[in-house]
C-alpha cells in the first residue's frame, strides 16, 4: 500500500510538471499562429480590400484553435455591431484564458486593435507590419525562454514528487 502510495505522489507530482511544461511550449506556437493569422489580416485588408466581418470569418477558416476561436467570437463581436478597436479589446479580455500568451503578448497584440477599422488600409497595413516585428522578437525569445523553462519544470515535476516521498517516508 505505501509504495502505491509513494507512485500516486510522484506520478502526480511528475504530471503537473509535464503540463505545466507543456503550457510553456505552446506559447511561442500561439505566437506563431498570431504572426501567420496578421499576415493573413493584413492581406485581406490591403490586397483584397474585404470588410473586417468578412477578413475575420476567412481568418477563423484559415487559423487553428485557439486563434479560431479568436477571430469567431471577433467576428460576431462586429456583426453585432461593436466598432473594430472595442471588439478587438473585448475578444482579448474574453479570449485569454484559452492561451498560453503571457501578459506581454497580449499588450503587443492589442496594438493591432487601436488603428483596426479606424483609419484607411494604408496605416491599418503599418499598424500590423509593425505589431509582427515585435511579436516576431517576443517568439525568438520565447522560443528560447520556453526550452529551457520546460526542461526545468518536467524534471522539477518529478523531482519534487520523489522529495514529497522521501519527507513522508
């Protein structure tokens, strides 16, 4: 019974370490995901001149989750008919808690909604352009933060259960 025990402690342990390190591995992908789906933006404004309903709706076909879900619930945000800049800070207070962003990020990403729908697509394009030069350097440094912080907290997992162990031993 106690080494049942001591396995249920340290595999316990051990997973809260691999999610957590999972968690912090997912953050420079969403970043990648929010580089790709600006870019697409970005298009759909400059190149096809399309109404922001209409860009949010091929950028939910073309994004995967949790960016989809962004750009639906932004979406119906605009077709009910909230301005672009309220929407985008709406969808950011509500969508959150689906991300692994840190709070950084999101204060990058919100500088996309200031000028959304505000301006002409001129000056919407240099607003995006400029919101995918810094979210580019916050995933270089992501991805390098991100290694190093999940290896350390798989192994912590573990390690922390086998301590757990040995004190109630």
């Amino acid at each position: 019974m106690l080494i049942i025990g001591c396995v249920a402690i340290i595999a316990g342990c051990g997973s809260l370490g691999l999610w957590l390190a999972h968690r912090i591995r997912r953050r420079p992908v969403e970043l990648r995901g929010c580089l790709m789906a600006l870019a697409l933006l970005d298009t759909e404004i400059i190149w096809g001149a399309t109404p922001l309903p209409e860009a949010f709706c091929i950028l939910k076909e073309r994004t995967d989750q949790p960016w989809q879900g962004f750009f639906e619930e932004l979406q119906e945000r605009l077709q009910r008919g909230e301005s672009a800049s309220l929407a985008w800070k709406g969808t950011i207070f509500k969508q959150n808690q689906h991300f692994c962003l840190k709070q950084e990020d999101w204060h990058v990403i919100s500088d996309v909604g200031r000028g959304l729908g505000r301006s002409d697509s001129h000056e919407q394009h240099k607003q995006i352009e400029l919101v995918q030069r810094q979210l580019a350097l916050l995933k270089e440094q992501a991805g390098m933060w991100s290694d190093k912080q999940a290896k350390m907290w798989s192994y912590l997992g573990f390690l922390c259960g086998i301590a757990g162990v040995l004190i109630l031993i």
